[in-house]
C-alpha cells in the first residue's frame, strides 16, 4: 500500500462477479467465513480474508494472496470501510449491527455512522445490505437515501441509492439487559417505542413523533426455537411482490446473536446466488477454529472458547454460560491494548449480576486488566479469583476436584476480548495437542469424557459431595489455602445492628439512565448502593428514566452519567424543566456526582457542535467545543484530589472542553503522564469541580471503582443530608475491605504517575 495506495482498486479484477463486505460492530468474522462457505458449497468460488485481518491492510493482502475468484467476500473494521469501499467499490455492504465498542477509537456511535455514510456516498453502485432491526443501521440507510436523492434531484449523474433488509419478526422473548444502547429516534430525538425488543437496541421499533421506524424486512426469520443450537424460518419477499416458501435453517452453535448471524449470511448468499441447501450446508459443516464458540477437551472437561470485546457481546456469552446446568468454571479475560480500547469502562455495562443465580459457578477473572474484572464481579456479588493465563483456570479447578468440591468433569468456558484471546486460545490449543496427542485441528469436545487419569479414585466421592453442591448457589472450598475462598457469594448478609434506625433507606437517584450512561457510568451507582448494603445500611435505588417525574425532596444523592451530544440535549432539556427543585435540593446539602456530559451540564451553558446550550447554572463552569465531536481529548489520567489520599484514577473522553469560573476548585489536579482533565489550554491541568456538595468530573472509568475514598466522602455528605431530611440515623460508614479497590487503583496509578 506504501507502493501502491490504490492496490485494492488495481487488484478488483481478481472479483470476477463482485464482492460483499461484511462490517458491524459484533459477527462479523462468523458472518464473513460463513458466507465465504455457502458460497463455496453452492460451487462459486471465493476471496476471503477469513482470519478477521479486516483494515484496508488485511484486505489487500487477502486480495494480493488469493486467486481470482468468483466472489470477494471481505470483512471490514466499521471505522475502515470509508478508506476501503472507494477502492472496492463492492457490489455489497453487509451491515451487521452496530453497538458500543472501542469507544476510545470511536468517540461516540455517531461517528461511526457518519463515517458509513460517506463511505456508502463514495461507491454509489453498491448496494446495502442490512439488519433492519438495529435502528442504527437503519438510520444509516435513511440519511445515504436521503443524501442520494437530493443528488439526483440536483440533476447529478449517480444512481439511485438501492438497500436490502433484514430482520426478525417475532420476539424472542430475551431477558432484557440494563443498559441498551441507542433507544432514541436520530431523526428527532424522542424515544423510540419497541413492539418487542431483543437485545441491546435491535427489535421492532418506531418513533412516536416522526415517521421512523423499523423498514419493511425483505429476508425475515420467524418461528425462532434454541434448542441445541438456533433454529428457524427464513421467508424472503420480492420487494413486495411475491412471498417465497420458508426456508429452515438450523445451527448447533448456541447465542440470540447466532440467529441474527445466520439470517445476514442467508440474505447475503441469496443475493449472490447461492441455494438455501447450499448454505444449510455450510452452517452444518461450520467449526470454528477461530476462538469464536471453540470447544476443547482438556483435563476431562468441556470447554468452551469465545470472544466479547463489548457490553451487547458479552451479555450474549454470559446467557450461554447460563445455559449451562451445575457446577462449572467460567474464566473472563480482559486486555486493554489500542486492539481492544484502552478504556475498560464498558465491562460496567455487563450484567454480570445474573451470574449470582448460577449453580456452584467457579469465576476467574484473567487478562491485564483482571483487577478491574475482580472489582466489577466484586459489585455484582461474584468473587472471583486472578490467574495469569487459563492454565492456572485449570490448575484451580483441578484443586477443587481433587478435594471433591468439583466434579471432575465440571465443564469450563473461557470468553476473552480482542487481544485476550490469541494466548487463550493457544494454550489451550498446546493442552488439547498435548493431551490427547492430536492436532488442534482434529481435537474437540467429541473427544471428552467423564473422568480424567488420576481423578477415578476420587470420583465417587466427589459424586455424594456435589450432590450437595449442586443444591447450592455457592461452592465453599473451605480454607482457601489454594487462592478461593469462596466462589459465587450471593448479597453479602446485612447487619441489622442498625434495625431501629433503619426504617427509612438513602435514596440514590440515578437520574435519565436511559439518555446519560456511556462508558460504564452506571457503574457508579451500583457501587455506592453495595457500599451501604456492605453496611447494612438501608439503601433504595432510584431509576429516574426519561418520561419519568423528577424529583428530590426525598433524595439523598443524585448521579447523572456521561452521554453522547444528543442524548446529552435531550436530558439537559429534561433537567432543565426541573431545574428550580434541583437547585434547591443543592441548597439543602444534597450531593451530587455529576460525570463528563452530566457535568458540562451542571454549569452556565454548553456547546454542541456550534450551538450554545444553556446549563443548570449550578457550578461556576462554562463548556466550549473548539472542534467537532471528533475533536477529542481521550486517555487514562490520574489526579491528586483533596478528598482522597490514593490518586484518582480514571479515563476521559469528551470533546467538550471545560473552564472553571475565577473562585470555582476542581476535583484534582493532573498527576498523570497522560490526560488533560477540564480543557488542553497549557499550564497546570486540572479536572472537573468540587464545589461543596457537587463532584463534577471527567473521569469514566467507572470513577468509583478504583476510588473508593471518592465513593465514601459522597456516602458521607448523603447520610448527613438524609439525617437531616428526615432525623434518623441510618448508619456510619464503617470501614469495608477495599483490598480489590485499592490493588486496581495501584496497578493504574503505577502505570500512569
Ligand atoms: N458529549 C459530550 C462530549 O463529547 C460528553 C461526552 C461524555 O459524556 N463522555 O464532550
């Protein structure tokens, strides 16, 4: 490319009928080599990149290596199709989905669309293919139309813009995740209502006060069953005209998401021609050897290998490890390399709370960032062990075995994210060839069996034991001397030394948690209810949605998160229509933590893009954008704050700059190498404000995580606020063990002081 920038356009003669280009933020590797398959199986043949090398980089090499060939059928990174597609000019986009991923690459989801849309506008001939159900993606197709026949209307010389969609159209009855990311109409900024919802923001939505809704489907799944895999029918309408007979599609690979992967690959292969049976057959012959859902035998236990790198990818993984029955160990490992996003904000947005209802689940958290996995799964009632690798998963549970809390044969699952995943996989890839003296290649789950050498001695009595365990939610190893203490606690038991003041709880109002909660914000407030349960003290979590009425006079902290520019607007103008309550609970001492956007809104006004909104007026600040959105300042920073002793440890991202009026403090000064905190002017760096009770910042990450001094000075002013509102005492702040808190704090703050 350093020769020739425009090899990818001087090699498209290698395409001999066209080219389909897989981009979205979740499938797309599956998608990609599936689709490469059926098109093989239907006798075509096929360019491929099919190890996910998906920046232009990737795709010019598969397309100087590969022979000419009936189709290209190319995955790209969303943020590279507009480098790519001018020089591709593919005859198709396939557009997956698109959730939050990698938003210290991305900045805000925005960004990436706009990023589509231009790519889309610079090959006019292709066609976009699409899930319908993701009003992102939709929203896409709606703007390049919209852009495409004003063009035509203009009198220039383009084609008309031409799109294929698809979607589900029944509910598939999921539980629904806590935090979803887009469930607001772009074209006019109210929020959507669902029909039905699946996961994150894909379902059958429509605006209430435009005409935006979910397009009309032309590939369409019904009749969804997960039984031993995914299962449906796939009914294709001829732009209206005629209805095919439903086609049954069938995959023993195991995800909601695998439905919406096999439904893109259908669409996608009959468009290129390709028979239902031909790509029955390559869904049936498919075997990832990938680390995408990879089984193994090792040690006489099934394992199960995936990637998440977001929120709405690990949800999905952690259903499937649901699905699991009895005792079992599920390893998570999370890196922070520039591949996977130097913020690990967003593993606040998984809900590893549902693990708490798991059987005897023996949790380890691995990767460079397994403190901050350790802290995550601490909130969410899961204690979970650090290893350096997945050897030591099975070293543990070996132990554990051995002392006849395990099944010998209890079954693993290892998810790891973008860059955790090689060294998983290849050790364990080693341990499978190692093991049974195979290729990694030919072993596989087949090859499990119940017990493993060593271990048939014990395993009668390990049965009588786990007849116990398996009743119960927790496996007790006992004296720990092997590094697990416990493994899955539920809530920790409340103290009720407090009974008699107890009867009126601390309310925490986490207020618009559907408009402000980027970047694992959420997290706060989780934190800060467990501080007091920990207590025991009484504590009542308050969800303040949009629609919802605003108020505090009984509140005894509020939190606003971070958002994107639009969300930001809307809950500003929400705020806004309460603002005289608000100013007066600040008044009455009522704290307030107030992240990134929920900070610039707090002060005198705020911009976005050029317009100039008006703030609360609550802090002396004032907010200014001297670039675009993409303007960003984006790092991991660390601050000296007089209400800590520990550095505050954190990650910024915004594009808004802040300045302090001449009296107003901030937070803390910047200790750290990188980050700039309130604004890039030169000089000392600071961040955010502290103004009596109000705590305005720019630190992500979730802030209360590696900070808990921060998490405990805001509980303090909120049990002061609420033995004044209502005269009870409802506890102290007893010291809790913050050793996790703290070990996370220190691993940051080493890297970045
Ligand atoms: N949208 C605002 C900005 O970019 C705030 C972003 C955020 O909350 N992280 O400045």
């Amino acid at each position: 490319m350093f020769i020739d920038p425009h090899i990818i356009a001087e090699l498209r003669w290698k395409l001999r009928k066209g080219s389909v280009v897989v981009v979205g933020t979740n499938g797309k590797t599956t998608v990609n080599n599936l689709l490469a398959d059926a098109m093989e199986a239907s006798g075509q043949s096929v360019l491929c990149n099919r190890t996910g090398a998906n920046l232009d980089s990737g795709i010019a090499s598969a397309m100087l290596q590969g022979r000419p060939a009936d189709w290209g059928v190319l995955e790209c990174d969303e943020l590279w199709l507009a480098k790519v597609l001018p020089d591709l000019r593919s005859t198709y986009v396939l557009l997956l989905n698109l959730f939050r991923d990698q938003l210290d690459r991305c900045g805000e989801i925005d960004r990436i669309q706009d990023s589509i849309v231009s790519a889309l506008q610079s090959s006019p001939e292709t066609t976009l293919v699409y899930n319908a159900d993701d009003p992102l993606c939709a929203f896409i197709a709606s703007r390049v139309k919209a852009e495409r026949d004003a063009q035509i209307a203009a009198g220039e010389d383009v084609c008309p813009f031409h799109s294929v969609t698809f979607g589900v159209v029944e509910s598939m009855n999921l539980q629904q995740n806590v935090v979803a990311d887009a469930t607001m109409c772009q074209a006019c900024s109210h929020m959507f209502e669902y029909d039905y919802r699946q996961y994150g923001q894909l379902g059958a939505y429509r605006c209430p006060s435009c005409e935006f809704s979910r397009p009309g489907l032309d590939f369409s799944a019904n009749n969804i069953r997960f039984a031993e895999g995914v299962s449906f029918d796939v009914m294709a309408r001829d732009r209206g005209r005629s209805l095919s007979r439903p086609v049954a599609l069938h995959s023993k690979l195991a995800g909601s998401y695998m439905a919406y992967n096999l439904l893109a690959v259908y669409t996608a292969a009959t468009l290129a021609g390709c028979s239902p049976e031909s790509v029955q057959k390559a869904i049936s012959a498919f075997d990832p050897k990938n680390g995408r859902l990879q089984e193994y035998c090792i040690d006489g236990r099934r394992t199960l290998l995936n990637l998440a790198k977001n929120p709405t990818g690990f949800n999905q993984n952690l259903r499937i490890v649901a699905e699991g029955e009895g005792p079992r160990g599920v390893a998570f490992f999370i890196n922070d390399q520039i591949v996977d996003g130097r913020d690990i904000s967003w593993i606040w947005d998984i809900d590893f709370e549902e693990l708490v209802s798991q059987p005897g689940l023996v949790v380890f958290a691995g990767g460079s960032r397994r403190n901050d996995l350790q802290v995550r799964l601490k909130y969410a009632g899961v204690k979970a062990q650090l290893v350096d690798g997945i050897e030591d998963v099975y070293d543990a549970l070996a132990k554990l075995s051995e002392k006849g809390q395990l099944p010998a044969d209890a079954p693993v699952s290892a998810i790891a994210n973008y860059s955790a995943l090689p060294p998983v996989k290849a050790k364990l890839d080693q341990m499978a060839e190692a093991e049974i003296g195979m290729t990694a290649s030919q072993a596989g789950a087949a090859n499990c069996t119940p017990t493993h050498t060593g271990m048939v001695a014990l395993h009668e009595d390990i049965e009588a034991q786990l007849a116990s365990a398996r009743t119960s939610a927790t496996i007790m190893p006992g004296d720990g001397d092997d590094g697990i203490s416990e493994c899955v606690e539920s809530e920790r038991p409340l103290s009720h030394a407090d009974d008699d003041s107890a009867a009126t709880p601390i309310v925490i109002a986490h207020v618009l948690p559907d408009l402000l909660n980027l970047y694992g914000d959420g997290g706060n407030v989780r934190i800060l209810e467990q501080r007091l349960r920990w207590r025991g003290i009484p504590v009542e979590m308050r969800k303040l949605h949009y629609g919802d009425p605003i108020g505090f006079d009984d509140v005894d902290l509020v939190f606003l998160g971070g958002g994107p520019d639009r969300e930001q607007k809307l809950a500003s103008e929400e705020l806004e229509a309460v603002s005289d309550e608000f100013a007066e609970y600040i008044k009455q001492g009522g704290p307030l933590l107030g992240i990134c956007g929920g900070y610039q809104i707090l002060g005198k006004t705020w911009l976005l893009g050029d317009e100039e909104v008006p703030g609360l007026g609550i802090v002396d600040a004032e907010t200014k954008r001297p670039g675009t959105s993409g303007d960003r300042l984006v790092d991991n920073i660390a601050l000296k704050s007089p209400i800590a002793n520990a550095p505050v440890v954190g990650y910024e991202n915004h594009a808004s700059r802040t300045y302090l009026g001449d009296g107003a403090s901030p937070f803390g000064t910047v200790v750290s190498r990188t980050g700039s905190g309130n604004n890039d002017t030169e000089g000392t760096k600071a961040d955010g404000i502290l103004d009596g009770n109000i705590l305005g910042t720019y630190l992500h990450g979730t802030l209360l995580a590696k900070n808990p001094e921060i998490a405990d000075w805001l509980l303090g002013k909120a049990l002061e606020r609420h033995a004044k509102r209502t005269g009870e005492k409802a506890g102290a702040l007893t010291p809790l063990d913050d050793s996790e808190e703290l070990a996370a704090n220190a691993f940051m703050a080493k890297k970045l002081v």
